[in-house]
C-alpha cells in the first residue's frame, strides 16, 4: 500500500449543480477539508460580522461578492494548517481574477492544483432543484419539495424549515446570468492549462459522485 497522495480539487459549477453536496463527501472520503465561500459568508451573516454586512446584498441579489472580499476570506482560510496538505474547493474561484489569486497562493506555498471538475447541468434542472429546495436553519439538512420532500412541514429534527433567500425564482435566473458571464470563462481558463474534468451531474447522486472520484482519477478507490 503506498502513502496516500493529497488531493487539491475545485468543484465548480452552475448554482444548483450539487457542488455542496458532493464537495462535503468528497472531503470526507479523502480527510482534507470542505472549503465552501458561499458557507463562509453564510456564517458571517448569521453571526453578523463586518464580511456578513459586505456579502449579505450581493448575495440576496444573486450577485458576487466583491473579488477582493472573497480573495481575503479565501487567503486566509487556505493558509491554516489543515488546509497546508489538501482541500475540495466548492465555489471558488468564481471569475478568472479568483483562478489567478488561487494559483498565485497556491505557487507561494510551492504546490498546485490536481483538478478542477466542472459538474454540468441542463439548465431547466437547475431551476427546479433550486426552487424545490428548503434547507433546516438548525441541524442543516437539506430537502426537495418534489424529490426528497420532508415529513410533515418540517425538519426531521421538529424545526420548521426555510427557503434559501437567494433560492427564490427570480434570484435564482439573475445567479444563473451571473454564471454564465463571471464563472463560465474559467472553463476555458482551466481547460487551457490541462486540468479541467467535467462531469454530468444528472441523475443519482452516488452515481454522479462514482463520476467525481474517477474524474480526480481515484477510479479504484
Ligand atoms: P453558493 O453557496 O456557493 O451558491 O454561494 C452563495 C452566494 O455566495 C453566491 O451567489 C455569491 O453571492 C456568494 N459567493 C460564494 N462564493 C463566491 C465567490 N467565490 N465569489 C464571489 N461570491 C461568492
């Protein structure tokens, strides 16, 4: 048995791809951490501090946070220790000013990334999974009105359960727009320098996660 390699891997991905969900696995599987912006800033908010006030309106309107804020957070966090020997990316970088500054940090600590897996969805199945989708405020579990709906009106664990405020139809058009001009370039960005994988993110999600490991070339794992 050899020593196991690190892993240094972006998730990215229209809103709505499952990038969360399989990113959290991903890291579980592999013991290096989960590293979510959208997590990050979600936290701020909910503790009121300084950043949650800088991201709280662009989020709302399904737009991005300022580079230069999430660049800060991002720095920041990578530069801990357990972040030093791998991590899964799950939404970041989000425009090419963020690939830049991420593999400038990265080439500051000498290392760079393994991967980049792009999980495709068609765009119609984005809108229905965000829209259907009611998370609970305490324990964090997560549900879908059509397709996982939840007992009764509520969370398994009794609390009453919440739309994303950004998970709104309207919100979810202009985060999708956003994507597609911010985000989508960074296909080619990634492409160019030969460590793009993408993914189809249709269908069961244990499958689309067989579909990950391969593409991060753990296939026999
Ligand atoms: P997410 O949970 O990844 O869908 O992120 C939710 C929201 O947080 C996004 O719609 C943005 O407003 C903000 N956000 C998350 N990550 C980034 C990022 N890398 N750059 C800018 N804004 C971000």
């Amino acid at each position: 048995m050899g020593v196991r390699q690190t892993m240094r891997a972006v998730l990215m991905g229209p809103p709505s791809a499952g990038k969360g969900t399989q990113a959290a696995r991903l890291g579980m599987e592999f013991g290096v951490p989960h590293i979510s912006t959208g997590d990050m800033f979600r936290a701020a908010i909910a503790a009121g501090t300084e950043l949650g006030r800088q991201a709280r309106g662009f989020m709302e309107a399904g737009k991005l946070v300022p580079d230069e804020v999430t660049m800060g957070i991002v720095r920041e966090r990578l530069g801990q220790g357990d972040a030093r020997s791998g991590f899964v990316l799950d939404g970041f970088p989000r425009t090419v000013p963020q690939a830049e500054g991420l593999r400038e940090i990265l080439a500051n600590q000498g290392v760079k990334l393994d991967v980049v897996v792009l999980i495709e969805v068609p765009e119609d199945e984005l809108i229905r999974r965000a829209t259907g989708r009611r998370i609970c405020p305490e324990c964090g579990r997560v549900y879908h009105v059509e397709w996982n709906p939840p007992p009764g009106h509520a969370c398994a664990c009794g609390v009453a359960l919440v739309q994303r405020k950004d998970d709104s139809p309207e919100t979810v058009k202009e985060r999708l727009a956003t994507y597609r001009t911010q985000t989508e370039p960074l296909r080619d960005y990634y492409s160019a320098e030969g460590s793009l994988a993408v993914v189809d993110g249709t269908g069961d999600p244990d499958e689309v996660h067989r579909r990950i490991v391969c593409a991060l070339g753990r296939c026999s794992l």
